[in-house]
C-alpha cells in the first residue's frame, strides 16, 4: 500500500534501502523489546536466522512495523467528460447507431 502498486515482486532483501528511497518510502520499527530493528528487514530473508526471522515476524504481528509512503496519485479522469465536469459547458450528448 505503501508505494501505491509501484513494488508488487515480494520484499527487495538486500536492495532494500534503495528501493524504499527510490520510492520515497520509509521504514518504521517501533522500539521494542525483541530489539528489532528496521536495518533487520535490510537481508535477504533466507539470509535471516531462525531466531531473528521469528522475532520480525512477531514485530510484525504486534504492528511494530510501518511502511509509510507518499500520498497516493490523484485519480483524474480521462476521456470524455460528464456534464459536470466539463468545463465549457457545451452539450454532450450520447447517439447509439444499430449495426
């Protein structure tokens, strides 16, 4: 949700850092006593201990854990306008032809 579609291939591991900048995100740890931190979800997770990737996993679990990124893009509409948002006010009308 964080990065509004942007990365969809599962967590970057190693490329972390740069792709969560790359995509102005940021990535939170709230401070906690399994002393996870966000440099901890900076691996690749098959490079993660049995013990660490089980404390991450708790940290996500308590919502530790916060990805925050830029506001969303605006949803404009394209093609042809409706009445109300068409600016000039012109009449718009729909014609179905029977083939």
């Amino acid at each position: 949700q964080a990065s509004h579609g942007k990365i969809a291939r599962g967590w970057p591991g190693t490329t972390t850092r740069a792709t969560l900048k790359k995509h102005d995100i940021v990535l939170q740890v709230a401070d906690n006593n399994f002393k996870v931190t966000p440099q901890d979800f900076c691996n690749r997770p098959g490079d993660l201990g049995e013990q660490l990737a089980q404390r991450m996993v708790a940290a996500l679990e308590e919502n530790w854990v916060r990805l925050i990124g830029p506001p969303a893009p605006r949803n404009e509409p394209v093609g042809l306008e409706s009445d109300e948002t068409n600016p000039q006010g012109t009449d718009v009308a729909r014609v179905t032809i029977d083939v």
